[in-house]
C-alpha cells in the first residue's frame, strides 16, 4: 500500500523514528520529548514533530507554548522555521492556533495539515527526527506511514493487560504487510513506583513484564522500562526536562535507551 503514495522528500533527515501508542495515557509524549532531548544531549542533531494535532502537548513540555515559530517566503513557499530548545528543533501544530481551543477537523484535513508540518519547515541537517504521533492508528498514523521515509517506531505502553491490547494494535499496523514500518522497540512506562522517601522499595501498581511479553511476542527488543516517578511529570508541566530534575536513575533510563536506539539504527541493513 505505501508503494503507491508518493514520498514527501525530508533532504537532510537521516531517520524518521515515529513514537506510537494504542492508546492515551501512557505518557508517550513525555518519553518522545526526552528521548529528543536525550539524542541531542549524545550531539546528534535532533528534531521533533508534534503530530497529536488534537492534543499537542510538546510546546507545553518544552515551556515554549507563547512562542511563534518564523514563518518566511521561501521561493515562491511559505517556509516555517522551527522553535529550537534545548538543542532540539522542534514543531507543532501548538504553535499556531489557540490552545484553549478545540480543532474541530476531520481525520483527513488532519492528516493533510500535518503532512504540511513536515513538507513547509526549514529543516536543515537532521540525524534523528521523533515523530509524537497521536494514540490509536487512524488518518494521521496512515498518512504518516504512506508519506514519510520512517526509519522505524517505537511503541511506548504501561505493564497492565488492557494498555498492551492496545500496544499490539499499534504494531499491527506497523507490521502489516502493506506498511512494514520496522519496529525498534518497545518502552514500558510506569513499570513500578518507588517512594521518594523508600528509595530501595518497588511497586508495580499496573503489573509486571508487559512490555517484555509484548516485545517478545513480536519479535522486537524492550529498550528500556522507566518507573512512575512523580518529579518527571511535574518537571513535565513545568516545561522542563527530566535532566533538570535530581533522580539520576530516571536519566540514566533516558540515556541508555537513546544508546539502544542509536544501535539498533545503525545495525539496520
């Protein structure tokens, strides 16, 4: 089926990695935005497309949500340059309408206006570009897939039964036969709580080994499981990065997770 559609050309985008879920909640914007925050910090250089059009929520994490990206006549085309943070260049939806309200847009206006995110921004040289696709395997996950050279996806769940349905949903889609979109890997997010005050301590309050039963089911590695930790999402809301915050344990997940990535990648024939 991707065959047929014709490819909008990223020149100087190396990879294309989308990150996707079956469903809401389970944190993946949070783990996209530092995942780019975590590939730039390697020295690669990053990008980051917020394509959940009806729930951006990346501006907000970077504490870049009054911003307006420059937008400039560029032979004969309006060119949008990207809002650069933290050493990542980054884009979104966000950034051009109110955020207080709703986008009332079928699925496909959606997917065209996303597609033009990706066509209009002045890139530049990119070796990773994150994708924050929105939950669940509708119009914009489709276009996504048709239109884009992905390098792969990474499916991002929770450890409970119900989330992981939905998880093998979203690989579905990926590995079907007519996308065949390679699957990097897994991540489980909020695999166990510790308590601040009882650092030796673990809870799985929604299970225990979803991500690696889901990931050996299809046949992918789980790069990482990072913990329910209450600092990261409030770090979150405050538009700041997990390497602001103190629990070094929550970075070094970040961090050999990116390194997995950048393997993983770089084996591909």
């Amino acid at each position: 089926m991707s065959q047929l559609f014709e490819k909008i050309p990223m020149e100087g985008v190396k990879n294309i990695v989308v990150v996707a879920s079956g469903k809401g909640g389970v944190g993946k914007s949070t783990v996209a935005a530092n995942l780019a925050i975590a590939m730039a910090r390697n020295g690669y250089k990053t990008a980051l497309v917020d394509a959940d059009i009806y729930g951006p929520s990346i501006p907000r994490m970077f504490g870049i949500e009054d911003e307006k990206p420059e937008v400039t006549a560029l032979e004969d085309k309006e060119m949008i340059f990207p809002i650069q943070k933290l050493g990542v260049r980054i884009i979104s939806i966000g950034f051009f309408f109110d955020r207080n309200r709703s986008l009332i847009w079928r699925g496909p206006m959606a997917a065209n206006v996303i597609m033009q995110l990706f066509e209009n921004t002045q890139w530049g040289d990119i070796d990773y570009m994150f994708v924050d696709l929105p939950p669940g395997t509708g119009d914009i996950q489709l276009t996504t897939i048709q239109k884009l050279n992905l390098t792969g996806a990474i499916i991002v769940t929770t450890p409970q039964e119900i989330a992981l349905n939905d998880a093998r949903k979203a690989m579905s889609m990926f590995t079907n036969p007519d996308l065949n979109v390679p699957i990097i890997g897994i991540i489980e997010n909020m695999a166990w709580f510790t308590p601040e005050q009882h650092p030796d301590e673990s809870y799985h309050l929604f299970g225990k080994g979803g991500g690696l039963k889901i990931a050996k089911e299809f046949d992918t590695i789980l790069l990482g499981q990072i913990p329910l930790v209450a600092e990261v999402g409030e770090a979150a809301e405050q538009g700041k990065s997990i390497f602001s915050q103190t629990n070094r344990q929550v970075v070094e997940i970040f961090e050999k997770i990116a390194e997995q990535i950048i393997s993983k990648v770089e084996a591909a024939p």
